[in-house]
C-alpha cells in the first residue's frame, strides 16, 4: 500500500511538473515579432582547430539581416594546432566588421580565457556569443538585440541540432530537445539554470558587474551555465530570445563515443548549479526516472501500468507540442524510443560526469 500511494504521489507530481512546463512554454512561444533595433553588438567567437568550420560561420554572419555597420565580430584563435587563424583570416580579407586575433596571455583556462580576451577587445556594449562550428539563422543578432533592447542584462537563444537519419544524431537532437524544453520552461518560471554558449549574450556592463569568469573556475566547462549563475546572484535580469527562424544550428558528434564525453563534460557543470535549481532538477529527474522503472511493478499489480502510461502519454504531448518551436521533427514512434533512452543516459551521465570536470 505505501508503494502505491509513493509512485502514485510521483505521478500527481509529474502531472503537475508537466502542465507548468506547458503553460510556461506556451506562454513564451506567443506570436513575437521582431522590432527594429539598432544596438551595436560584438560578436564573439573563440575558434580551436576549427580550419574547416569557420569560413561557414564566417559566411552565415555576413549573410545576417542585421546592419552590418552595428556589429562587430571578434574571432579569437585559441591557440590551434591547424590553420584557424589564416582561414579566418582569408575569409574575413573584404569584412572590416571581423576582426582576428589570436588568444596570448589568456587570464583563464580553456575557452572561457579565448572569450576573455575578446570580450575584453570589443568596441561595442553588447555581446553576442556563439561557437565556431555553429550556422546562425539570418535573424539571429536582428532577434537577440531585440531582446537586450527590452531591457534584459543576459539573454540567450535556440540552439538546436540539424537532423539526419543516423543514430547518433537522433540520440544527440532529442537530447538537445528536452534539455531545451526543460531549460526554457524553468527559466521563464523564474529559475534560470542553463543556457547554450551558441546563442548567449550578455551586455558589457552586466559582465563586469559579476567580474566576468572569475567566480566561474570551478570546471573548465561553464562558460555559459555557470556565467547565467553568477549572474542570477546579481538579480540581473535573464531574457529568452525564442523568436521563430533566429536559431543557431550545429552538427552533432560523428560518435557515440565523442558524444558521451561531451555530455560527461556539460553534465559535470550542473554539479556546481545553485542549489535551489540542482533540488528542483534532481526532483523532476528522480520522478522521470522511478515512473519508467515503475513499470517492473507490474507482476506485483497490473495498476502500476497506469503511471508508466501516463508519463508516456505526457511525454509525447509535451514534446509533440513544442518540438518545431525549438527546431525539431520526431515522429511518435521516435520519441517513444527516443525518451527511454534519455531516461536512462542521465542516470549514466550524472554517476560519471564528476571526473571530467577538469577536463577539455
């Protein structure tokens, strides 16, 4: 009987997680329109062996709707073994809006000390921040000015995944999706963890106002998660640019192998979240996690079906609900197979990410 009421008080729990995700979501993704702006923005790239990817972001920047003459970019080569730093170069000979240079003296490690040195060689007071293997959409910087021009100190973007028909992307793309989902709904409810470094921004003065990266060297990862996080302590203000056709793409891993140690490396992040926003994703995670091991339940009592149903049943309307506002096609079949596996990746995730916390 105290299993009964235990799982069935975890199902009520998950109806009522589920509806303010929902609502909170719907709620965000009401008709927008973008405004005109006309904030100077810079854009900053730290770039490490990544020869072959740049001159395609390079491209997708000189293609934004944004006036080219309010916005600079800044590429900072994070000391690459490759030829980065000359193949930005040459793509960026006819741009006198890119600028490159190359990350000397760095104050922090890894990438947060490449997007150190950039930010700190911008002209402009806002920043723009995406990677170098990224393809902006042509309304990205037209929809991320428009959301510092309402008045937010950081704001971060869409960043979704192209999708093949390969394994590994689908595992990679939903992932990217609930965790999106997830990200989004809590931040427009008032607890922003988590923010994608392909579309984050922040204004100048916000930065310096929580001393850039210094509180931030807890893991080398985090230069996004950990920056939202310091800025939460400030009580600055987080805005989310959901505008429809102003996302930030990328390609998935090429292995399951390479994209288990990149989520290893994002995960241990969330081990040094706020703990308010670790209590309230533990709970939600704990709940997805005993509701579809609920199902072994079954030869005790055929009612423990219900509970494992009914999370199938929100799950597929939740994401079947908001999938193509962040850029995504699953079809049912997808994401039934799709969510089980993600399910139980976090489990794995969560265990092992600790240890590469110091790694990049």
């Amino acid at each position: 009987m105290q299993l009964f009421i235990f799982i069935f008080s975890l199902t009520l729990l998950f109806l009522i997680f589920t509806l303010l995700i929902y609502f909170a979501l719907n709620n965000l993704f009401k008709f927008q329109k973008i405004t005109p702006s006309e904030l100077k923005l810079s854009v900053i790239v730290a770039a490490k062996n990544e020869e072959e990817n740049i001159p395609n972001l390079i491209s997708a920047l000189k293609q934004q709707s944004y006036d080219s003459k309010l916005f600079e970019v800044i590429i900072v080569d994070d000391n690459s073994t490759d030829n980065t730093f000359e193949a930005a170069k040459l793509s960026t000979a006819d741009s006198p809006e890119f600028q490159v240079i190359k990350a000397y003296d760095k104050t922090y490690d890894a990438k947060k000390g490449a997007l150190d040195i950039g930010i700190k060689y911008s002209s402009n007071p806002y920043i723009v921040i995406t990677d170098a293997d990224c393809l902006p959409s042509a309304n990205w910087l037209k929809a991320m000015a428009k959301s510092f021009n309402s008045g937010n100190d950081f704001v971060f973007g869409i960043a979704p995944f192209f999708q093949t028909n390969s394994i590994i992307n689908k595992i990679s793309s939903f992932e990217n999706l609930r965790s999106q989902i997830i990200m989004f709904a809590l931040a427009k409810l008032g607890f922003p963890y988590s923010a994608s470094a392909r579309s984050f921004g922040f204004t100048k003065s916000a930065f310096e106002k929580i001393s850039g990266y210094k509180n931030t060297t807890e893991t080398l990862s985090g230069d996004d998660d950990l920056l939202l996080r310091e800025a939460v302590k400030h009580n600055l203000k987080i805005g989310l640019c959901s505008t429809p056709n102003a996302f930030v793409y990328s390609n998935t891993k090429s292995s399951y192998a390479e994209y288990v140690k990149q989520k290893l490396r994002h995960t241990s992040t969330s081990l040094h979240y706020s703990l308010m926003n670790k209590i309230i994703l533990g709970i939600w995670h704990l709940i997805n996690i005993v509701l579809v091991v609920s199902a072994l339940l079954t030869f005790i009592s055929s009612v423990f079906i219900l509970p494992v149903f009914l999370k199938i049943m929100l799950d597929l309307f939740l994401i079947n609900s908001f999938q193509r506002n962040f850029g995504y096609r699953f079809n049912p079949f997808e994401m039934l197979f799709l969510q089980i596996i993600y399910e139980f990746q976090l489990i794995y995730f969560f265990i092992f990410a600790r240890k590469y916390s110091t790694r990049w």
